[in-house]
C-alpha cells in the first residue's frame, strides 16, 4: 500500500456509544501519538465518544446520514484530499469506499476493520435476507486491499462469508488498554455499591456492560444472578443503555430482584465500575472482540464470559483466564459465577492474558499493514 505521508482517512458512523466507536477513537489518538496525520471522515456524528477526538484530527462530515448513500460525497473527498490510504469502520463503510474509489477514479488504498461475527448476528434470518447481505460482500471485498479483524474467529467467519482465502485476512487486537486506562479506573466511583472501602463487609458486586440489545442476553444473566443470589448476598450492576431496557425492569422486578439489580445506563467512564467489582461476567449471545470484557481482564477483575463467536475464547485461552460457559445456559453461567465469586484468579495472572491489546501496538500494526509505518516511525 501506498506510502505516502499525506492524511490517513478513517470513514465512519458515529451513531451511539457502543464499543465500536470507543474503539475508533482509541486506534486515531493511537496514530497520532505516533505522528500519523488522520482526517475523521463521518456519514453521521452523534457520539459522545467524538469528544476524545485529539484537536490535531480533521473532522469531516458528509451531507448523508446513510453509509450506502454516501459514496458520491466520499469520492469527492478522495478526488480532493488524496489521503494516503482509507481505513474503512465496518462493512458497509467498506463496501461504500470501494464504490466510492471507483467513482472518484482515484488509486487510494483501502482497508476495512471488521469486529462483529456476522453470520452469527444474521443466523436466524431468512435465506434471501441472507443473500442480499452477503451477495455484495462477495462482489466488493476481493477489491480491498486488506481486511483486518479484530480477532480470529471474525476472521474465519469472514473469509468462509466473503469466500477470501483465510490467510489474506489479518487480525489485529483492539486497542482496548489505553495509557490513560489506570488513571480512569482510580477516579472516584459514583456507584454506593462500590463505595464501601470496608471489603471484608462489603456485598461482593457483579458487573456488566454493554448495550441494553438481543446481542447482550442480559436475561440469562439476571436469571443466572438470581440463583447465585439464591446461595450468597450479591449484588448485579448493568452498565449501558438500550432499547431492551423495559423488558429488563420488568424481569427483575418478576424475579423480586428490585433493589439488587441496578441498570445503571450509559457511564462516559466505567472504568471506577470495572475496577472496584468483584466479578466481571460477559453473557453475550455473539461478538466480535468484547472490548469490556478485555477492560476488565486488563484492570485485573476476575471473569467469566459466555463461549460465544467470538472472541471470548481467544481472550480467556480456552477457560484459562476465566470460565466458558454455553451461550444461554443459565445454570452453567450462575455455576460459573458462583465458583469464581468463591475463589477468584489473582488479578496479576488475568492482567498477564491481554497485553497485546494495548492502544500502541494495535496502531502501530495497523499503520504498518497500511504500509504507513514510516510515520509511525517517527515518534520510536
């Protein structure tokens, strides 16, 4: 790819306050800290991750607030701007810069970042919904240069979905531990849950995160924290914010769990949550990298996570860090945390399994694949 020092673009959606776009930003403040010029190129900007932006990074907005729609607006960028190379967030922001790159005749390398196991997320949905999702992967993602996900079974899962040989798509770790990440976890803990320093008295907390959405399962999880709450004093935080969230109330209040489950919405820092709880627990149904749960693991927090595609399974070295348990198995999940409350991994071992997701090393093997590494040089 090209190694030209002009801009790296990054195309995007900015369009709520998931793991996505926290990951986004983390990978650009980690290209310029190693003096990479990056212009942040949006369909939509409606995050309040956008905030973290660093000030050196130009910030583009398109006129659309639909990726597939917004190829006409992109070219013109590329024809303008000539960046060194495109990182593309997603898939259709993938298959929107290659229409894109056609249409502003321009040679302009492009890579895509995968993070989401996606013919998991689409299981379930009728064979034609099927097709027409992957029928344009499989025109347009042979014409990227390069593909890069965020673990490996996002990888399998691609290469069997877009019909690519498997080597041809790299996996790079997410830039989960960020240099600021112990400061953030020192702050002050809103929470009177984990506010109690006297740990020899204190109600063990359990902790979650992640969108208040199918993807999430946070049913099993109340269901499995009622039959450990059934066997010792605990307490359940929720941290985020969805549209499942009444469906949530109504089920802790049917399980007489008002009280010892608090759904505590959206925290523009959870890190103070993560550090202070006893017990991190991920019951996804699928993911690509669980960002949180690497959060957790990189704050020393003991955990156990779902055996879902993918992700956990890499993180946890196949039970070795934490539990697997099947994916909605209520009684595997409540065992699970009910041993790991009992005796948790020191907190030093579970740190050791997630070093390679810090911020630096995930930018800088992404500016070298790009074969922008010179100006990643830079600041060696």
């Amino acid at each position: 790819m090209s190694t030209a020092r002009g801009p790296l673009a990054v195309f995007a959606s900015f369009s709520g306050t998931g793991g996505v776009e926290r990951m986004l930003i983390n990978l650009i403040r980690g290209f310029v800290d190693l003096g990479q010029p990056v212009d942040l190129v949006l369909v939509r900007a409606e995050s309040p991750h956008l905030t973290r932006l660093p000030e050196s990074v130009e910030c583009i907005q398109l006129p659309t607030n639909h990726t597939l729609l917004a190829a006409p607006a992109l070219a013109r960028y590329l024809r303008a701007r000539r960046p060194a190379a495109l990182l593309a967030a997603k898939d259709r922001a993938g298959r929107t810069a290659v229409l894109a790159r056609a249409l502003a005749g321009t040679d302009t390398p492009i890579a895509l970042r995968l993070g989401t196991n996606l013919s998991t997320a689409m299981a379930g949905r009728a064979a034609v919904s099927r097709w027409l999702r992957y029928a344009p992967i499989r025109l347009l993602y042979p014409r990227i240069e390069r593909i890069i996900a965020v673990s490996g079974g996002v990888a399998d899962d691609t290469a069997r979905i877009a019909r690519l040989a498997r080597p041809s798509i790299a996996v790079i770790r997410n830039p989960v531990i960020t240099p600021e990440l112990a400061a953030q976890a020192a702050e002050p803990c809103p929470h009177p849950w984990l506010n109690d320093t006297a740990l020899d008295t204190r109600v063990p907390v359990i902790c979650a995160a992640g969108r208040l959405q199918r993807q999430k399962d946070f049913p099993t999880l109340i269901r499995a924290f009622a039959r450990v709450r059934s066997q010792r004093n605990c307490r359940l935080l929720i941290l985020g914010e969805g549209n499942a969230r009444a469906g949530l109330t109504a089920l802790i209040a049917e399980l007489g769990l008002t009280g010892q489950v608090d759904l505590v919405g959206f925290q523009a820092n959870p890190y103070p949550f993560l550090a202070r709880a006893d017990l991190f627990v991920l019951s996804s149904a699928w993911e690509g990298s669980p960002n949180v749960l690497t959060e957790a693991m990189a704050l020393g927090v003991p955990v156990v996570a779902t055996d879902c595609p993918s992700g956990p399974a890499e993180l946890l070295d196949g039970g070795r860090y934490g539990p697997l348990v099947p994916v909605g198995d209520v009684a595997a999940l409540a065992a699970a945390m009910a041993a790991t409350l009992e005796q948790p991994l020191p907190a030093a071992l579970v740190r050791s399994a997630v070093s390679e997701y810090a911020q630096d090393r995930s930018a800088r093997r992404y500016l070298e694949l790009m074969g922008l590494a010179a100006a990643g040089d830079l600041n060696r």
